[in-house]
C-alpha cells in the first residue's frame, strides 16, 4: 500500500494499527458501560478484529516463550528497527486522520475493535471502536489534538444535519495519486465520535455515527446475529478457557474481497482473470464466513488457535458429500479418517509433515468450469485433456484413467532445508498416495519419457527422473525469416500454452524430481531429499518414534479427538532458520523457496528478473543458535464437520519437549 493512504482506510494498515496498539498499550477488561463490538458493528461486516482483553493479552504474550524472545537484549537493536520501520510507516498513514500511534497507545481500556463494513454495494467503511476507560482524560485530550491536526492539513469541517451530539466530520484534501487512477476514488473523510467510555473512528460518518449510537446497547441486526459469525464463534470458543485473553478475528472472503477491490481502484488498470468473480460464480460463495480465536499461554501451550470455516452445505443438500455444493467448489471434499500418522519413509530429523485427505477424482471432474472459466473459452479443459491422449508430440495418456483414478485420498507434505541456508536451501516433498502403484508408474513414465527436459537415473533401486538444469544453457539461435513460415502452425497456441506453463513450473521447482515408489508419487523440489525419503527404512529412524513429534501430535488429539482430515507437526527452529540467515546477510529477496518466491512477488515490482529491495535491515539479529531455544514445535489438526471445517493448532513451549516432562506440557512457566 502506498504510504500516504490512510489507515482506516486500509484494513489490512487497520490490522497492524490494532495488533500495534493492543500489544503496546495497558488497561483493565471491557467495562460494562461499552457494548461488545460484534454488537456494535452491523451485519453487512466483512471483516473483524477485535482484541477484548489488552492488558490480560499483553501479559500472556510477554509470559510466552515470543515475548521473551522478543525482550532478550541481544534482539533489542533489531526490534527497536521494526519498531521505528512501523511507526515510520503508521505516521505516514495515520497524519491524514490526525493520529499517531503513540495516541492510540495511551487510551485503551478495554476492548480494541476495526472492522470492515460494506453499508452499500460496492462501498467499503472502515471504523475503530476503543473502549477508553479508565482513560477518559486521555481520550478527551486526543479528539482536540485530532481535531487541531486535521485543520493544520487543511481538513475541512462537513456540516451533517441530524448527526449525534459528539460526532465530527472533516473532508480531506485529495491525494496526489488520485488523478492518476482510471477509476476515481472516493472522496476521504475523517469521522470521529467521543462519549461516556469510547472513541469511534472511521472514514464514513453514516457508519461511525450508528456505531457510536450503539455503542452501549448494541444493535439487533449486528455482526453477532449472522449465523456464520455465530457459528465460527460458538465452535472456535467452544473449549477455550474463559480468560484465555483471546484476538478474535472473522472474514467473509469474498464479498470483502470483492468490495475492497471496488473501494481501492488500482492506480492502473489490470489485465488478467477476475478471480474474485470466477470464484464466486464457481460455488466458492459458499464458504460464508471463516474466523476463530487466538490465545497466548494457556493450557500449557505457548500458543494455541481455533479456527472455522463456516460453509454449510447448500439447501437440501447432504453434508460431507460430493454434492453440498455446486460447480467447482464440489472439489472440497476432504473426508476424516480414524489414523494419520507420518509414514515410515518421512526422515525422523525433517523440518515438518503433513498430511490431507483430498478425494482426487472428484477434484479433477470438479476441475473442468473451473478452469474453462479462468481461461474464458468453454471446452477448453477438455481439449487439453484431449491433447495429452492424442497429440503425436504429447504424452499420449488418458489422465483420468491412467492417472487420476489410480491415486488414493491422501497428499503428504514434508518440509526440510539444507545446511548452509542459503537462497536455494528450503527442501520439500509431495506424495500422493496410489491405489494402483504400477499404473501411475507407467503413466509418470510415459510423461517423463516425452519430456526432453527430463533425465533419469536411478536412486536407491528406484527410477527418478529429475529436471535438467538449464541456468547454464547456452541460449538457442533464432532466425526469422520475414513472411516464411516453417512448419505450419498446427497446435500452436496449444504449445505456447503449455510452454508458458511449463516456465513458471520451471521457476517455482527449478531442480523437481519425480519418481512412483512406496505406494505414493513424489514431487520433489531437489533431488537430495527425494533420496533421504528413499532410503529411510522405518523404526527409529522415522519421524513417528521422535518424542517432540509424539508429544506435539498427542496434544492435537486431545483437542481433536474424532477422526481428522488434516494433521500436521513442524518444529519452529529449523522452519525458520533458512529465513532468519537470509534476513541477517540481506539475502531474503534472492530466496528460491516457494514462500520467498510469492513473497518476492508480492512485494517486488513485477518485472521479470528483477530482485526487491529487502524492506528489513537484519544485520543486527544475533546468531541463531543465542535465539532457538524459544522456538518449539507446533502441531495442528482439521476435522471436516457438517457446517465446514474446524481447525486447531498449538505451539508447545521448548522445555515441555525434554524427554523428563515429555509426558505432558510444561506449565511452569506458561500461565494456564
């Protein structure tokens, strides 16, 4: 986001002003006086965030083993840095609206709320609700300095007939970059209202002023009346301790998506598919909600979280089945089993595994107006699948039936890094689990096989193929030849198709393997770890007989203990290690792991080849080795329920791992 936008009209700036503010700022628990904000917020909320507790939250994050890490002295010099790094940029985000974050850290004295509203289509508010007892004073004194800030800017005062006693409203001056958007954006307003023990805080004074009217009864047609937010609520609180201090959060993804693209026009105008819209045309609306709690030192967890996503099937329809929804979305279907457990070929020492049950086969005849739609032409899943079977150049196979319907329900993941972490160091492996070992096997090689770019070998008596690298190729003479065309050009758009597919494969796994072996099919990034999975015989050498594993999964059964269609464990230290080095030599924008990639490219400025700036100066952290000792293992499990799916994770605490308490979490010193 660009620094001169404001705040509060950003939600994802809000987020952080909130996090920012909860985290610096001390007071006691939601007075009576002050409505709870999902009370307060309409039900036309996108989005929410809401801290209710500041100080018990405050106090449990600086009891965890993150806030200890955060206040060892040898972090102090990095941390003061992203500390200056976020006041530099809330400063340039909040001056528009008159405050500082140094403001917003001295009033709160209870609940912290912002929320994203539509009030009409296409239109998106935002406002903030702070409970300010105990710091009224405090308040009183911030709306006069926002006021005198505001008019120093050259803010202008908006007369509303009929507005609530203690509501102002000041039209702000247009930005610089508002006469180079196609679309006009809408014109900035700075609202805000104080009274009795709370401050509102928005950029629509309709929105503000309803909320500040409400904001010690509530309102009957609130956010906490919808049944998705209910639900996540109900389910998500459902075996959390009752001054766990949580932040809770909900979104509905995507009408808010929808409607903060809408609310923030690009400053040009973008080529490409409408996902927001192919999504929602595909059956994805039926996911209505998703949210959940997280909490800080409870239980003996050093963090724990409970999410739901909230997609109840369709009317009429039955749960948990192939037809709860319609069209595309009918790919998630992610049925429980009994036992999940690492296999015996996952490495005892890797980073992290997981594992999801995914039915396949109904993903794949789910697929086809899913991806005709994004490419905008109807039939053209079909050819492509057609061109495998029968193009003379291709691979010649049948997908559904030579592939797809000898694969299993279950994909595995395993995560791992080599040692020096360098740019290229994050390792991992998927496999897919088959139901017909020799066809896929067959199949895979019938693809390789037509694959000039593959080359096979053979690893541990299995054949591998593995991606030839090309960084080093001499690059290809080309020769045109004005008006001549050689070859005519039968399939052509097919190739290009394909080739332009096959380039960002390339970019993404630059170094693949792949081989058919054990039951399952492996899609390795690197060849190394393909190896390490082949050879690994089982018992003690596997990843099911490590102690911090079964102590980390044993806790996730406990929260979890009906069947599950996800399960997943990952030791912290070594997961972010390969970051933490690139961070602290400047390297983080030239990593080649899929995380750096997409980071790379969010952050980047879209050229091709081109590296970013690296926006954090690392050179200051400590060795990692002063610092591991806070990072634990963390696990996390999914169950998949009639209204959607429910998830839970954890962090245990490092000292809980030691094999003398490895019986049971540590809670000395974790507050329960």
């Amino acid at each position: 986001m660009r620094g001169t936008r404001t705040a509060l009209r950003n939600p994802v700036a809000a987020f952080w002003l909130v996090a920012c503010a909860s985290l610096a700022a001390a007071g006691p628990a939601r007075a009576e006086g002050v409505a709870a904000s999902e009370t307060i917020f309409p039900a036309t909320t996108r989005a929410w965030l809401s801290v209710p507790d500041v100080r018990g939250l405050r106090q449990r994050f600086d009891r965890s083993p993150y806030g200890q890490l955060l206040a060892d002295p040898t972090m102090a010099a990095f941390v003061d840095h992203v500390r200056a790094e976020i006041n530099k940029n809330s400063k340039q985000r909040l001056a528009k609206l008159g405050l500082t974050l140094e403001d917003l850290e001295r009033i709160p004295g209870g609940e912290v709320a912002v929320a994203a509203i539509e009030p009409e289509p296409g239109q998106m508010a935002t406002v903030l609700v702070v409970d300010v007892t105990g710091h009224e004073t405090e308040a009183r004194e911030l709306v006069e300095t926002i006021t005198a800030r505001l008019l120093e800017r050259k803010a202008t005062v908006v007369t509303i007939a009929g507005a609530p006693a203690g509501l102002s409203v000041y039209r702000l001056p247009p930005e610089p970059d508002d006469e180079r958007r196609k679309t006009p954006a809408r014109e900035r307003r700075v609202a805000f209202a104080y009274g009795g023990s709370a401050l509102v805080v928005g950029d629509d004074a309709q929105q503000v002023g309803q909320a500040f009217s409400v904001v010690t009864t509530g309102r009957k047609d609130s956010l906490a009346a919808t049944a998705p937010f209910a639900g996540v609520m109900a389910r998500c609180g459902r075996d959390m301790p009752a001054n766990a201090a949580p932040i809770r959060w909900f979104v509905d993804p995507l009408p808010f998506a929808s409607v903060y693209r809408e609310a923030n026009p690009p400053l040009e105008k973008r080529k490409g598919p409408d996902y927001v819209t192919i999504l929602g045309r595909q059956g994805f609306d039926a996911v209505k909600g998703l949210g959940g709690l997280v909490v800080f030192g409870a239980g003996g967890h050093a963090v724990r979280h409970a999410t739901m996503v909230w997609a109840p099937p369709l009317p009429g329809r039955q749960p948990l089945s192939g037809e709860s929804y319609d069209l595309a979305a009918r790919m998630l279907q992610f049925p429980n089993a009994e036992r999940m457990v690492p296999p015996e070929w996952v490495p005892r020492d890797v980073t992290g595994w997981s594992a999801l049950n995914w039915d396949f086969q109904a993903a794949f005849a789910a697929a086809e107006t899913l991806v005709d739609d994004v490419v905008g032409d109807r039939g053209v899943f079909d050819d492509v699948i057609a061109s495998l079977k029968e193009d003379p150049d291709g691979p010649q196979i049948d997908v559904e039936q030579d592939l797809v319907a000898a694969l299993g329900t279950r994909v595995s993941l395993i995560t791992d890094h080599a040692d020096p972490a360098d740019p290229d160091a994050e390792r991992l492996v998927v496999a897919i689990e088959t139901v017909d070992e020799a066809r896929v096997a067959a199949t895979i090689a019938k693809v390789m096989n037509a694959d000039k770019d593959m080359e096979r070998k053979e690893i541990a008596g299995h054949t591998v193929w593995e991606l030839i690298d090309r960084t080093a190729a001499i690059p290809e003479l080309q020769v045109e030849t004005p008006g001549l065309k050689l070859g005519g050009d039968r399939d052509d758009d097919g190739r290009r198709r394909r080739q332009r597919i096959r380039e960002k494969e390339d970019k993404l796994l630059p170094h693949s393997s792949v081989t058919v072996a054990k039951g399952h099919l492996f899609i390795a990034s690197h060849r190394d770890v393909l190896e390490r999975v082949l050879v690994t015989p089982g018992g003690v050498d596997a990843l099911a007989s490590a102690d911090d594993y079964a102590l980390a999964v044993r806790e996730i059964d406990r929260l979890l203990p009906t069947h599950t269609a996800l399960k997943s464990f990952g030791r912290e230290d070594d997961t972010i290690l390969p970051a933490y080095e690139l961070l602290r030599r400047g390297s983080m924008p030239k990593s080649q792991s899929v995380f750096g990639q997409l980071l790379n490219g969010l952050l980047g400025d879209g050229k091709p080849g081109s590296v970013r700036e690296q926006r954090l100066d690392g050179s200051t952290l400590p060795e990692f080795e002063v610092i591991r000792h806070y990072f634990g293992t963390a696990a996390v499990g999914m169950e998949s329920v009639a209204e959607g799916w429910f998830v839970t994770g954890l962090s245990l605490p490092r000292v809980a791992q030691e094999p003398e308490v490895a019986r049971s979490p540590d809670t000395t010193a974790i507050e329960r």
